[in-house]
C-alpha cells in the first residue's frame, strides 16, 4: 500500500509524525507522503520538520516517508506562488485540497490547482471533463479518496478519468490510526467507485511513479 496524502498532529491529525509512520509500517505501507493542511501562516513551519523526520527515519525503518504539504482553503490566485514556496521548503508531494462536495472551498480552486506546479488534486468532487483533460496534459493526478464525506465525489473522478485516460491515484486523507487501510479494500473502493477491475492495479501504479518522479 502506498498512500500519498495523510494527517499528523502538525495539522489536524491524531498522530505525531513518527507514530504514523510506524503504523503504516506495521500494516504494510511501502511508502506514506506525510501532507498536512498549509496556507500561508504555518507552511514554513510544518515542511522542515517533516523533511527533518523523514531524513531521520529513513535511516532505521524501511517505509519511505515523504514530506509534503496539502495546500488548503486558500485563494484560487494564491494557489501557484504557496506551490512554489511549497517546494522552495523541501516538500516532494505538493497536494491542493480540492473543491469537496462537503466543504465550502473556493470555487475555481481545482482549475488553479491543475495549472500550478503541484502533483495531486485532492477530492476535486464535480470536476469537469475538461479540468479533467487538463490535468492528464499537464501530468496531474487525480485523486479517490477512501475518506468519509470526500468520498462522494469519487464516482465522477472515476466516471472522467476512464473516460479521458487521467491518471489516478488512491489515497486515505487519513487524521487517525483508523483511517490507515489495507491494500485489498483499497482495491474495493477503486471498484465501487467505477474504476474498471482491469485498471484498479494500473492505480496503484500510478503511485509508485510519482514516488519515482518526486524522489
């Protein structure tokens, strides 16, 4: 299992960031991109510290543990230049917290995410087709998300991506150590979600090649 958008205590997680690492581990993660919710008040303050644990970790544990941000709430103009920051601060996974059905985020937030230098769109809920074909020209990946409430837009990402060819990833969004899950239902959620049975491993996939590109 890989899972490229979590939640520590540096956010609204449950869990400092070794703690959920080492869960994860235990479960049989390959690999977890610790990405807690940014703007332009904490940024500077959650990126090195997740850099600096990640580089500690590594040296003991064999998940890969990767920093990153997930940009969120904040102004669709705003989106590129905290992107930027973002990596300028040492964070591989670049995440936007997209426009939820279950949240009141910006409308325009998904276009502006798709047109900066991130690498995930987070629960974009009622994306459009031709957001969606942006996002796969510019190597953007879409995201299903087994997390409650932000999941009911994951039938429309599914429904667009298979349609368009969009790249897809599976994550968890998780806040708690109940949120982590295995591989087997991350399948099963792929699959009620509309994904094809034939490409719910081509998903997986899609993980470990953007863990090879931000590496």
């Amino acid at each position: 299992m890989i899972d490229l958008h979590t939640h520590s205590l540096f956010s609204d997680g449950e869990l400092i960031p070794s703690e959920l690492a080492r869960r994860a581990m235990v479960m049989g993660y390959e690999a977890i991109a610790i990405t807690d919710h940014g703007d332009f008040s904490n940024i500077e303050f959650i990126i090195p510290r997740i850099v600096d644990v990640s580089k500690e970790l590594a040296r003991f544990w064999k998940i890969k543990i990767i920093p990153g941000i997930e940009l969120t709430h904040i102004p669709p103009e705003s989106v590129k230049d905290l992107a930027r920051k973002s990596r300028k601060l040492g964070a591989k996974i670049v995440v936007v917290h997209g426009e939820t059905l279950v949240e009141p985020v910006q409308e325009g937030t998904n276009l502006a995410a798709i047109n900066s230098d991130i690498d995930i769109l987070a629960h974009p809920g009622l994306i459009t087709e031709e957001e969606v074909l942006l996002a796969k020209e510019r190597g953007i990946f879409l995201e299903i998300t087994t997390r409650r409430g932000h999941s009911l837009g994951n039938g429309n990402v599914a429904k667009l991506a298979t349609k368009t060819g969009a790249p897809v990833v599976l994550n968890t969004d998780s806040h708690s150590p109940s949120d982590l899950i295995k591989k087997d239902f991350a399948g099963r959620v792929l699959l009620a979600s509309g994904v094809p049975e034939n490409q719910i491993e081509k998903v997986f996939e899609n993980s470990r090649k953007l863990i090879k590109k931000v590496s």
